[in-house]
C-alpha cells in the first residue's frame, strides 16, 4: 500500500472510532436498570422532553454527566499512558507510575478514615463519600505527589531513576494508607474500599465545570508535545543533539501526565488498565510509532474503551453498577500479558 493509501486508510480507522465513540454513548445513554428508547434519548439532548419526567432526570441528572466523564477520564488516562512509555522507553509503564494515584488514594484515606476515626466531621460517612471533601483531599494529594517529582525531575537526570523514584514513593504512600487502614473502622474501610473500585458515576454537573476544562487543557498540552515524543524515540542523546531541551521536555510531559492523573484519580478513583493497555492497542491496529496519529488514536481508542467498559458495567441483569476496575481488568489484563510475552520472545530472539 502506497502511503497516500495508508493516509487514508488510518484516516478512515479514526472516523470509525469516532462513529464507535457515538453509538456508545447513545448505548450509555439508552440502557441501564431503566430503558429508555433512543427516540426518547435524542429528544432529551436536543432540549425536548417534559420537564420533570422521570427519563428526562434520568438521562440529564445520572447518564449524561456519566458518559461524559467516562469519554473524558478514558482520553486523559490514555494519552497519559502513551506519554509514560515513551518517556520511560518502557511498555509497562502508566500514568499512574510515578505515584500520583497513590497520592490521591492517601488524600482520601485521610478524610474517609483519620478524620472520620476522629469524628472531626459533622456528617455521616455516606455523606462523606459524596461530599467535595473527598475530592479537594484526593486532588491535594495527587498535586503534592506531583509537585515532589517535578521537584526531583529537575535535580534527576536519569529517567530509570526517576522511575524508581516514583515507585518508592507509591510503597512510602501505600504504606501510610495501610496503617490507616490497620486504626479504621469496617465502615470506613468499606467506603475507602468502593472508592478504590473506580466509577464514573460520582461526578455531577458542578464536577464536570472544572474536570471539562482541565482535561481538555491536558489533552491540549499532549498535541503540543507529539514533536518532542517522536525525538525521544530517537533517543536522549541524538534529540538533544537535533536541538530538543530533553529536560524541560521531560518536565512539561510528567506535568500534563500528573495534571491528567491527578484530576481523574480524584474524581473517578484511581482507574487501572485503560492508560496501560490503550497505547498498546492503539500502535497494534496503526502500527507506526508517529505520536502525530498514536495522539489521537490512543485518545479515541481510550474513550472508547472507557465508554464500552461503563456500558459493560450498568449492564441489565446485574442488580446494581459494576465497579468499573472490575470490567477495565478483564479488557485489560490480558493486554499487559501479551506485551511481556511479546517482549520475552524478542528477548529469546536477540
């Protein structure tokens, strides 16, 4: 195939992702524990529908913010994902590598478990589990986590430390949350439980007024950054000598990552498998290593994929919504598997 040819043909696979992107959101839209019919659906969005029915609340309420949140934290972790990798020249690596969810994970320990074990709160714990609380110390613990390895970043110039670096700090973030854990109540632990099950379902409008504007910035500064990535593919040293800043690259790549990481992780809980397994994905079906079309494949792919797994979730049959981690790992698991493999046999090979 000519390469006007392959152009085109990878042109026509990300309008098919789109067309996908599409349906599945009329599917989230549509189904759950209460069906409503696609005509219903489409009058819904475009304004109609009598006020204060029970579908109209249901879909602008519930499914609406839903679906929205699970196409913007799929593209956000996705993109992060592909960022990590080839950062890091490293297939198993994640947006959540350098230990940010885990510093959003202990932000919410300490309100779901310390403070509640203390009783500092006025308000029940199921309360507490919906309140902005959870949110504001699940984003100042992924900021802080953040914050410390761009600190790092700028006095480390050895990504394979770095990478130590953050997975130090995920045992050190782990390790407080156990103890947490080890004083706390069942109730609590329950609640701190569910929330580490990921879902879509927790963030409402006002939510979505600042995670929107953020992902968007996010997914904003990655096409920015697509140049840069197609030089560290090259390697340190020659992109350094074709005129790129490899330090400041890899400062501004770890901020729009830990920016994407933070928000998400803090709204929807910490996400695994879509960041890891979607770049994978993306560079089998296009099979090049240009970040010029894997950007915006990995985005749609991520949001298709996170779209497919809440639709799994909500599912009729199951009495209540799936924690979306459950759906992710089965899509996803077997992904990782394939690449170790994949790369033990090119090992064997070599």
């Amino acid at each position: 195939m000519n390469r006007v040819g392959l152009i085109s043909a990878r042109s026509w696979i990300l309008l098919l992702f789109t067309a996908g992107i599409v349906v599945l959101f009329f599917l989230n839209m549509a189904f759950g524990s209460v069906h409503i019919p696609f005509h219903q659906v489409l009058r819904v969005l475009l304004g109609g529908g009598q006020e204060g029915s029970t579908w109209r609340i249901i879909l602008v309420k519930s499914r609406l913010p839903q679906a929205l949140t699970a196409i913007l934290a799929g593209g956000g972790l996705a993109v992060g994902g592909l960022m990590m990798q080839t950062l890091f020249r490293n297939p198993l690596a994640g947006p959540s590598i350098l230990g940010i969810s885990s510093g959003a994970s202990l932000g919410v320990a300490l309100i779901m478990m310390f403070i509640g074990q203390l009783h500092l709160a006025a308000i029940t714990q199921a309360e507490l589990f919906g309140n902005m609380a959870t949110i504001i110390m699940a984003i100042a613990g992924a900021v802080a986590t953040l914050f410390l390895i761009l600190f790092f970043a700028r006095k480390i110039k050895d990504n394979a430390m770095l990478l130590i670096l953050g997975i130090m700090i995920s045992y050190i973030t782990s390790a407080l949350v156990d103890i947490l854990k080890y004083y706390s109540t069942s109730e609590h632990l329950h609640s701190y439980a569910m929330w580490g099950l990921g879902s879509f379902s927790n963030v409402a409008w006002p939510q979505l007024e600042l995670l929107i504007p953020v992902i968007l910035m996010g997914l904003g500064l990655s096409f920015l950054l697509i140049k840069p990535l197609n030089l560290l593919l090259l390697g340190e040293n020659y992109a350094a000598n074709l005129g790129l800043n490899v330090q400041h690259t890899r400062f501004f790549i770890i901020m729009t990552t830990g920016l994407l990481t933070a928000v998400i992780t803090a709204f929807c809980g910490p996400i695994v498998f879509l960041g890891l397994a979607v770049p994978h994905i993306t560079k089998m079906i296009f099979k090049t290593s240009n970040h010029q079309l894997l950007i915006p494949g990995v985005i749609l792919i991520g949001m298709l994929l996170a779209l497919a797994c809440n639709f799994i979730a909500r599912l009729p049959g199951f009495e209540s919504a799936l924690p979306i981690n459950v759906v992710t790992s089965i899509f996803g698991a077997p992904i990782v598997i394939s690449v170790i493999l994949k790369q033990r046999r090119l090992k064997l090979n070599v």
